[in-house]
C-alpha cells in the first residue's frame, strides 16, 4: 500500500533482525534515536536503522502527547519517574536496555505530567511503568512523593496510582507510608520463587534472605495491595517447586499472581549462559504464559509444564481463587481520605461482567458470595471485590488458551 513502517521500542532493540517489512526501525531510547530519524525523513534520506548506545538525560524528556488519544479507549494512563534498575537479575533484559544507573525525571516534568491528565478530563487509574520505582529511594521520599502528595491534594484525589518495585520496599516504612497517602494502592514485585537457591542462581540478590512472606505482609499492610510475580524453570527448582508456590501464594494471600514460565530474553546473561552450554533452542516469545520456552530446562520441558499448569489450577480454579480474595479482603484497610470516580462509560463493561462471572461463568455461586458479602459487609472493598473478581476471570480466560 506504499504506507512506511516505522517500529521501535524493547521488543525491535533487542531482535529487530527477526521482522521483516519494516521500513525504518528506531531503537535503543526514543530522546536519542527519534529526533535524527525524523530529521532524515523530512529532508527524504531516513535510514533503515537508528541506535545508540548513548541513554537520555530524561530532564530533557518531553511529555507524552496524551491529546492524540482518545482516553475514554483506555482503563490507564502512564507515566514515567526513572528508567534502569540497580540490580541485575540474569533473565532481565532491563539493564540491557537502560543500565543499572537510575535516571529520574525532575519533580516539575512530575507534576507537569499529572496537571497535563488531570485537565484533559482524565480521573482514574495511573501507572508508573518504571521497571523499578524505588531505585532512587532519597528523590522519592524528598521530592517526588512530597510533590505528589500536595498535588492530589489540592485536586480532591482525582487519580489512584500503581508501579512496579523491588521487595526491599518493605524494608521502608517511610516510604511505604509515603507511597500511600500519594495516593499508591498497588504495587507489582518480583518475587520469583520461594527457592532459595534457585534465587541465588539468577542474582536476585535482593530477594535472598529474607522471610519474603512477612515482607509480602509488611507492604500490603501498610495499604499497599502486592501483586506477585513468579517463575518456574530455574536448574535448581525441585520438584516440590509448584506445591509450595501454590502454598506461598495462597497463604500470603497474593490475589494477583502472575506465573510464567522461565525463558531467556535475548541479550541477557541468562541468554549467553544457555547459548554457550547448547541448552538454546530459539529465540524467546515474549509471552511467558503460552507454554513456550526457548531452552532445555534441567527438570525437562514435560515436567515443567504439567507442574506449571498445576500451578495455575491451584491459584485461578474458582474455589482456591475466591478463598484468597475473600480473606485479603478481611484483612484489608483500605487508605482513608481518597476519591473514587465512576467512570460512566465503564458501567457496560461492568453489567457485562457481572453477567458472566454470576450467571454463566463458572464459580458463580462463589462470585454471589463475594458480591453480597462485600456489598453488606465491607461496602468501602465492594468496587475491590468486583475488580478482583473480573481479574480472576480474566487470568482464568488467558490460561485457558494454553490447556
């Protein structure tokens, strides 16, 4: 159709030479790579490729054009406070991509950021994509979080934040609480896999040595609900592996667990590792959820799946998933002093919903429970409880596709 393909960003930087059809690609960090593609293409002499190895100063990044989109098409906005990540987790293509310096945004780009949404008309959820939102902990606790707290504030709460750390945010009551009066209800942490040996095997370092239950407590203790990520496939996972995960998940009562399957991201050390012992079979999916996996696990492919699935049974079949939905939120307390905004546009969404998690889905029985129990009982975790409860619907659905 003569129209250009243009592709950029993690997936095109690390195996661009897998696509064809493109006609220009812009990796490695927009701020670098975007300004003299578009100066080439207007003067009519744009290359195939553009990288760097250079990474941006973000106080010179602009904000997101938002305007061109219609928000109404989306559940949430994002944003971004840092890129790069202090630690380096072997199957984590992270510090290939942004290094292990933390770069920050200023408080001004912030807070211009938030103000650019809040007056479009926008007033629900935003994420922070950073790969790790703690890893400048003294700009957060200084200025970042101060200025947040004093922004929503003056605008009656108008959004509900969440992002992504490391399980050392469990080590700072400070910046929990901090976190939380900003406005935070959800964080996305790492976790992995209660093995410890299978921890030290990949670098996660930070997650060693620790009673990563109590820290999985500590932080949704303090308003902050986990939503847990977990891998299985490590060499030194034992058989034993996917019980005590379903055990580690259900009795820290992660509602919110995302499970995959271990590959290796090309460009990681984890990539390099396999490739020089002949244990690489292709290039990886990008979708640690299809039962796809790009080498020769130590336990074998066969038993790793049947073990994987077992996995997903025990934490997203009805009756184990409602149970752990309704004792989290027994236990919950929700933050104080925060708005809540029915996006009216939405109510489809949530009629139809409802219609097939109560009347035709399975686990209805379970899902009425939920509904009359928090609508009587804990009215202030009804929107939760249905939000939870459209979750577990959605995991079960996408897990279906790999049965």
């Amino acid at each position: 159709l003569g129209t250009k393909v243009v592709a950029g960003g993690p997936l095109f930087t690390t195996e661009f030479e897998q696509f064809e059809g493109v006609d220009h690609f812009v990796l490695n960090e927009a701020e670098i790579t975007l300004p003299p593609f578009l100066a080439d293409l207007e003067k009519g002499c744009a290359k195939h490729i553009y990288m760097s190895d250079e990474f941006a100063d973000l106080t010179n990044t602009p904000p997101p054009l938002w305007e061109l989109i219609n928000m109404n098409k989306y559940a949430t906005m994002d944003i971004q406070f840092s890129r790069g990540c202090p630690f380096n987790c072997d199957f984590c293509d992270v510090i290939q991509l942004f290094g292990n310096k933390v770069r920050t945004k200023s408080q001004l780009q912030i807070i211009t950021e938030l103000e650019f949404l809040y007056s479009h008309g926008w007033k629900s959820g935003v994420f922070f994509v950073d790969d790790n939102f703690i890893g400048n902990k003294r700009k957060l606790k200084k200025e970042i979080l101060p200025a947040i707290i004093e922004w929503m504030a003056k605008r009656e709460y108008p959004f509900s934040f969440s992002t992504e750390a490391s399980i050392n945010l469990a080590d700072d009551e400070e910046l929990m609480r901090l976190m939380v009066k900003a406005g935070f209800d959800s964080v996305f942490v790492g976790i992995e896999t209660t093995n410890e040996d299978s921890l030290t095997e990949c670098n996660k370092r930070q997650n060693t040595k620790r009673d990563l239950a109590g820290c999985v407590a500590r932080i949704q203790e303090s308003g902050l609900i986990v939503k847990g990520g977990f891998i299985v496939g490590f060499d030194n996972d034992p058989p034993t592996i996917f019980n005590k995960l379903v055990e580690f998940i259900q009795g820290s009562l992660i509602v919110n667990a995302m499970v995959g399957l271990l590959n290796a991201p090309k460009g990681t050390r984890l990539y390099k590792r396999l490739e020089s012992e002949g244990r690489l079979l292709n290039d990886s999916s990008g979708d640690n959820t299809d039962c796809s996996i790009n080498f020769v696990p130590k336990m074998g492919i066969e038993k790793l799946i049947d073990g994987y699935k077992e996995v997903i049974r025990g934490i997203y079949s009805p009756k184990p998933y409602y149970e752990r939905v309704m004792k989290f939120l027994k236990g919950y307390k929700p933050p104080s002093a925060k708005g809540f905004h029915l996006r009216f546009h939405l109510m489809g969404a949530f009629f139809k919903s409802v219609f097939f998690l109560g009347i035709v889905g399975r686990g209805r029985l379970l899902f009425w429970k939920l509904f009359f129990w928090s609508l009587f009982r804990r009215p202030k975790v009804f929107p939760l409880a249905i939000t939870f409860a459209i979750y577990g619907l959605h995991f079960r659905k996408v897990y279906q596709i790999m049965a």
